[in-house]
C-alpha cells in the first residue's frame, strides 16, 4: 500500500462516488468492491474505488454525422 493507496471509511468512499452510505455498503455486502476488515471496521483501498470506477465506465458511442442531404425516416 502506497501513501496514494489509503484506506477510506464508507463515508469517505460515499463522499467520493458522491452517493449516499447505503450504495458502498450494498457493494461490500455483495462483495463487489474489494475491502478490508480492521477489526470490527471496514475499510476500502482508494485503488479498488479507483477500479470499480474504472471497470463500471460506459464509453460513449461515436455517431458518424449525417448527411445534410439525407432525409429523416
């Protein structure tokens, strides 16, 4: 764990994806997000957000522009 890769609380992790508490617990209950047990608290490594992120990114799709000459169905 680097210095960049800290452990975040729910909140922080909440505060972060800008939803409520209830959507990172959801996560850690379906273990969708890795997550680390301290103690009886859980934390989440700022790379696994970054991650969850990433892997639930929808990339937009590149429409070819039409043709001013074509008409409309």
């Amino acid at each position: 764990m680097t210095v960049a890769d800290r452990l975040l609380t729910v909140n922080e992790v909440a505060e972060r994806l800008g939803t409520g508490l209830r959507f990172p617990r959801r996560l850690i209950e379906e273990r969708r997000i890795t997550f680390v047990k301290v103690g009886r608290h859980v934390r989440i490594r700022e790379s696994a957000v970054d991650e969850y992120v990433s892997a639930h990114t929808v990339e937009p799709i590149v429409l070819r522009p039409t043709s001013p000459f074509r008409r409309a169905a």
